[in-house]
C-alpha cells in the first residue's frame, strides 16, 4: 500500500511538470516552422527507437534527442524529447512508465541545450560523453519509478539494488547513444544548422525599414 502511494505521487509530479512545462513553451515565441520542424524531430525520434526494439536498450532515440537539444536549445530539446517517448508508445505500448520516459528524454534535450550555450572547444568529444552518460542515467531514471512501483519495502538496499539488475542494459544503452554520436552526430548536427539558419529571421531596426 505504501509502495502504491509514492508510485502515485510520484506520477503525478512528473505528469504536471510535464504539464506545466508546455504551458510554458507553448507562451514562447515561436515560428509556426519552429514547431513543424520540433514536431517533425520528435516523431523521427520516436519511431526510429521501433525498429530497434528487438535489441535491449539499443537505439538512436537519445542522440537524437540530444543533437536536437544541441541545435536548437533546450526548449526545443525538451520538446523533441518528451514527445518523442509518447510518440513511440503508441507502437511499444503506453503505461505509467510513459511520464517517467517523457521527462528523462526532455531533460536529454535540455542537456543538450545547456552543452551548447557554453560553445566548449571540441564539442564532440564532450556530446560522446554525455551521451554515454545520459545512457546509464536514463535507465537510472526509470528505475525509481520501478522502485517506487514494484519493490517492497522501500529501502536503500532495494534501491541499490534495483539500479544493479539493469547495469548491463544501461551500458548497451550508453554504448549505442556514444556510437551513434560518434559515427552520424557530426553530420547530423550540420543538417539540423542548415534547417535552423532557415527559420531564423533577422529583424531590421526601424531606422534601416525606414530608409528602404
């Protein structure tokens, strides 16, 4: 019974984050191509974890998720993450796990986000460690709703040893995100610049439209 009662809040805080959050984005300014091109990455994202799922924890959904973040902030990121596990739900089945999912995939996005506004030199080199990074933490992640949901009682030793059973699955996990990254992120990263300088729209101060 206890078990059932922190499962259940804890769904409904990261629901209503996930709520709040696109309030928030939806207050943003954005482009109409903006959003076409999010809703259009979110997708791809999604679907593109369906034809992996006979391999355990092995699929492009994360970089992806990440270079998106990268390109085109953490708003957006967030956005192509979160949408991208309901997205592929709809093919490997929803349940209460699918909150959980949304939101570890839209802070994968902001993590990208983040990553960019510091313009680090050998950028690369930091994104293949995030990414082998966010493949052990996304697993993390989804293993406290597991705890929270499935596991009795509610201890340290449980929890240790709930994030020990999907070590091996989490490495394959991060293993794909870094060869992902290594071998397609930076052409990718240079297609997704390309479509971003395409919806940027460069404002005239008055004085220059006047003049014209």
């Amino acid at each position: 019974m206890l078990g059932t009662h922190w499962s259940l809040v804890s769904l409904m805080l990261v629901s209503a984050s996930l709520i709040m959050t696109y309030f928030w984005y939806d207050k943003k300014d954005i482009s109409t191509k903006e959003i076409a091109l999010t809703a259009t990455l979110a997708a791809f994202a999604g679907l593109s974890r369906v034809p992996f799922a006979a391999i355990p924890s092995f699929q492009p959904t994360t970089f992806l998720v990440l270079v998106s973040g990268y390109v085109f902030g953490a708003g957006s990121g967030l956005m192509v993450g979160s949408m991208a596990a309901f997205v592929s739900n709809f093919f490997l089945g929803h349940g209460p796990w699918t909150p959980w999912q949304m939101a570890a995939w839209g802070l994968v996005g902001v993590s990208g986000g983040i990553l960019s506004r510091w313009r680090l030199r050998h950028a690369k080199i930091f994104l293949l460690i995030l990414s082998f990074l966010w493949g052990l933490c996304f697993g993390w992640l989804l293993n406290i709703w597991h705890w929270l949901t499935f596991v009795y009682p509610l201890t340290l030793r449980s929890f240790i040893a709930i994030q020990l059973t999907s070590i091996w699955f989490d490495f394959i996990h991060a293993l794909g995100n870094v060869l992902f990254m290594y071998f397609l992120g930076t052409d990718l990263i240079k297609i997704l610049h390309r479509f971003k300088r395409r919806l940027t729209v460069s404002r005239l101060p008055i004085q220059e439209l006047e003049r014209s």
